[in-house]
C-alpha cells in the first residue's frame, strides 16, 4: 500500500504521474489535479491556436479546434465498447437488432456525447483536450458486468495547456453533465410516442446523476468547488429527472 504524495491517503493501487513520477490516488492522478511541478514537460501533440480576442473567433475557427488523433479515437473507442457492456449487462437485452442497436444508441450518446462535450469546451479555451482509457479503472469497470452494482469509468478527457482558470475548469466539467441531462429528458419525452427509447433515457439520466455526485474524481466536485450553486442546480434536476423517468417506466 502506498501513499498519495498529494492528499496523503493510502492507496491499494496508486497512479504514477508520467511527468513527475510521484504516486497519487485516483482522484489526484491527473497532473492539473495535484499541481503538477514537471507538468512544462507536456508537449501536446499538435498546438491549438489561442485566439487573442475571444470576440474574433468565428464559427469556422471554432471548428477547427475540434482535433482528433489516431490514438484518441482508439481510445474513445475502447471507452465506448466498456460502458455498452457494462451498461447492456444491466438490461440484459435479447439477441435481436433492436436489442443490440438501442443500447449501443444510448452507450454512443451518453457516454461518447458526454466525453466529446468535455472536450469541446475544453479546445474553444484554446486547451489541448484528449480522451485516455486508464487501465484500472477500466477493469475495475468490467468486472462490474457480473455484479448488481455497475461502475462506469474507463477513462477521461485529459486536459494540456496555458493560462486555463477555475472558471474555465468549472465550465469544462459542467458541459459533460449537462447534456446528458437534456439527452435524458429529450428521449424520456420520445419515449411516450416510442417506448422502445426508454432505455437510452435511463442510460443518459444515470451517467448524469452519477457525474454530478460531489465526490472523488466525478465531475461534481469540480462543478461545486466552481460554482455550488450551478452544482445544486445541476444535480437537483438529475435527481428530479432520474426519479421521473425510473419511476414511470
């Protein structure tokens, strides 16, 4: 068992920095997270333009900050294949096309919207944003599919740059949340014409209440240290939303 060199509690399995080479626990893992002191030695691949004043970025520079690489998208693919099977383990859907196609439907738009939010936001700071699959947490994820108790973590948008403040941070992790909030009311309110969508409303609404839980690595805590009352806001409406929808079905 080792120590977190940030917060100092043991850890069975700690995280070593690639840059700094310290141990850390996984809610301090990532470098912006426990003050980096080698985070100089991060070169993103490709550097993405700053703009100098944020009134003359237009539509097509902001879409050409929408960058992904090769890696990335093996990543966000991995990433994908884990939370569809973790969450079809839940619902246990027959082998038919319906079966398979909705809840790949509902694991692409929660999960794959979720990441890609964080990382839009992310690069219109003009920040270097890349999703990671982090081995732990991914196995600890799928050993999940063979219990009742279902963890959903492979990975994160990992976040490289300069000059990027508390605001922006909060900002960054309330983007994730937020749309899955709105892609779970969206389907819930699909679902009276066509009630095979349910599923994909349940999916987005637990991802949302899950994220925005003020604890360990979630992106709740993150909100709440930026603005607790967006976080209050946030995570009433996912317990409001998640009630209304498990509880009509």
């Amino acid at each position: 068992m080792a120590k977190c060199n940030f917060c100092g509690k043991d850890v069975d399995l700690p995280f070593s920095c690639n840059y700094c080479g310290k141990k850390f626990c996984a809610e301090h893992r990532i470098p912006e997270k426990h003050d980096c002191e080698a985070i100089h030695k991060a070169k993103p691949p490709r550097a993405v333009p700053k703009p100098t004043f944020k009134a003359k970025i237009g539509v097509k520079q902001k879409l050409s900050m929408i960058k992904f690489t090769k890696r990335e998208l093996i990543h966000l693919a991995t990433g994908l294949a884990v939370f569809f099977a973790v969450e079809t383990s839940r619902f246990i859907p027959p082998i038919t096309a319906t079966g398979i196609i909705l809840p790949l439907l509902g694991a692409l738009l929660a999960f794959g919207v979720h990441e890609l939010a964080h990382k839009f936001v992310a690069q219109s700071f003009g920040q270097w944003a890349e999703f990671r699959i982090d081995p732990i947490t991914t196995v600890a994820s799928l050993i999940t599919v063979l219990t009742r108790f279902k963890v959903i973590a492979p990975g994160a948008v990992i976040i490289r740059g300069y000059g990027i403040n508390k605001n922006q941070i909060g900002k960054i992790s309330f983007a994730g949340p937020a749309i899955n909030l709105i892609l779970a009311f969206t389907f819930k309110i699909l679902s009276y014409s066509i009630p095979l969508l349910i599923p994909i409303a349940v999916i987005n609404a637990d991802i949302a209440f899950f994220n925005l839980l003020p604890v360990g690595f979630f992106d709740g805590k993150t909100i709440y240290r930026w603005d607790k009352w967006a976080w209050i806001g946030a995570f009433s409406c996912s317990i409001i939303l998640w009630f209304f929808i498990v509880l009509t079905i």
